[in-house]
C-alpha cells in the first residue's frame, strides 16, 4: 500500500509542470493581429505555409494549440520588427526541424524523393515501348 501511495505521489509530481505548461497566458500576438495591414497580410501569408508540430495537420494559421500561438506570435513579433518572412521560415526550419514547413525544400537528404516519381516514370514509359514494340512485331 505504501509503495503504491509513493508512486502516485511521484506520477503527480511529475506530471505537474506539464499542466502548468498549459496554464501560461497565450503570447500578446498569438491572437492579436498586427496594426499595420500590409505586415499582418505578410505574417498571415507565413503561418498558412508552416505547420503546426502538435497538430501536424493543420498550419499555425489554424492551430489553437498553445505552441502554434507562440509560434504565431513569433512571426508577428519579427515580422513588425521587419525582418524578411524567408528568413522567419528559416529559423523556425532551424529550431524545429524541416517539417515545420509545407513548401518543400530540394537538399542532398531530400533529392531522392523528388527525383523518385521521374525515375517510376522513366521505368513505366521504358517497360511499355518494350510491350507496344512486341505486340505490333505479333
């Protein structure tokens, strides 16, 4: 019985900074949009191309994940402090990985899986002369 009231104990006492990650206030841009119309349409631009890492389905554009908040918040906060939207969306790619990213980018890790569909292509259009070429000789 004692063993099973400390491991309670020790689960609770684990599991508390997790649900105070959720307590936190959002960040101020999270869902306040920019006061300058041409940032907020560049930063709106932005969130719909990076993808939520709690959801993975949907962008941060339309996340209500606490984490894609932050990262809103983030792109707004750089956007108004003007830097260059490619160069939010590399840092993000930078801090969290490539996945973060709806667009694709071709790199030496990455080329076989957009070079793969031409291959599968070339192969199909080479296997089907060879049978076209058999049938008219028949």
């Amino acid at each position: 019985m004692r063993g099973l009231l400390l491991a309670l104990l020790a689960l609770f006492a684990l599991s508390a900074p997790l649900a105070a990650q959720d307590m936190l206030p959002p960040a101020p841009y999270a869902y306040k949009q920019l006061a300058d119309p041409k940032q907020e349409a560049k930063a709106q631009a932005l969130m719909e191309t990076l993808r939520c890492l709690k959801c993975q389905s949907q962008s941060i554009a339309d996340s209500d994940a606490p984490m894609a908040g932050d990262m809103r918040h983030q792109v707004r906060t750089r956007i108004a402090a003007g830097e260059d939207p490619e160069a939010i969306r590399q840092w993000l790619i930078e801090r969290y990985g490539d996945y973060v990213s709806y667009t694709p980018q071709v790199k030496p890790i990455t080329w076989p899986l957009f070079a793969a569909p031409l291959l599968f292509l070339a192969l199909a259009a080479f296997l089907l002369r060879g049978r076209f070429r058999r049938r008219k000789g028949a």
